[in-house]
C-alpha cells in the first residue's frame, strides 16, 4: 500500500482488530472518475448510506483489473487520497445491465437514489471507462454488483 493515508487507517483498524491481522492488505481506491462525484462518494459511504458499487464487467477486463470478492476489504480515499473510511465487501452479483432494479439502485444510494439517476450516471461512466478501448456499453453488459460494510472510519 503506498498510500500513507491509508496505510496509517489500515494500522488503526488492525490494532482494533487483531482477527483481521492476516487478512490480505487492502486496495485504496476513490469512487467515481471525478473529484465532486468522488468525495460525494466518499462522504456518503461514512455516513452509511452508499452500501453498493457497480463495475462493468467489460471495463474490468480491458484494464486488467481483478474482480472483487467477499472478504475484500477496501480504503476508501476522497479524490486527493485522503483515507475516509474502510469497507469489507459482503456480496458479489453479476447481473446484465437491464436487469438492475430500484432496491439495488437504492443500495448505491448516490443522487435520488433512483432507478433513473443510476442507469444515467451509470451508464455515462461505462461510456467514458470503454471509449478507450473502443468499445461501447450495451443493455446487455454484464454489471459487477458489489455490496460492502463499513467497517471503520475515524470519528472526528
């Protein structure tokens, strides 16, 4: 972990959570592919109430990225880095794209938490993330549904 932000969350949770101590170091990772939406992000999962992430399946595998898994835990970070929080995923889903619904929409919980808001934001994400490649996103696509828990964050 070369984040020292996150590294020093990470410290602090384990010396809490000894049962924790060999679990694999986590990734630090912000939400979102800009600054506003990702402390948006970040503010909303301390407070408890984004408890879901989506990935396109596609998107992982063109920038070689690993799935995630039960267990996994995470630091999140605001756009600068900063540690915010940890999350430990609890499910992994695989769902085509037209098949999300207005409960998981509301576990993302970002804007109205509407099936509507997330299919746009979604979708405008799966835009940018493919174009690289020159793929496009389709009604079709596999989504990765990620659900987490917070586990720790510093109370200030």
């Amino acid at each position: 972990m070369d984040n020292a932000s996150a590294r020093n969350m990470w410290g602090d949770y384990l010396d809490h959570h000894l049962e924790d101590a060999f679990a694999e170091a986590p990734k630090t990772i912000h939400f979102c592919d800009n600054e506003k939406d990702a402390n948006e992000c970040a503010a909303l999962i301390k407070k408890g109430i984004k408890r879901a992430t989506s990935h396109s399946l596609l998107s992982l595998q063109c920038r070689n990225k690993p799935l995630p898994k039960i267990g996994d835990f995470t630091v999140v970070t605001d756009w600068g880095g900063t540690a915010q929080c940890i999350v430990r995923t609890t499910a992994v889903k695989f769902k085509p794209y037209f098949s999300i619904d207005e409960g998981y929409a509301e576990l993302e919980g970002e804007g109205d938490k509407s099936l509507a808001h997330w299919k746009k934001v979604h979708w405008d994400l799966y835009e940018r993330e493919l174009a690289p490649y020159n793929k496009v996103p389709k009604d079709s696509m596999i989504i990765v549904c990620e659900e987490f828990e917070k586990v720790y964050d510093r109370k200030k």
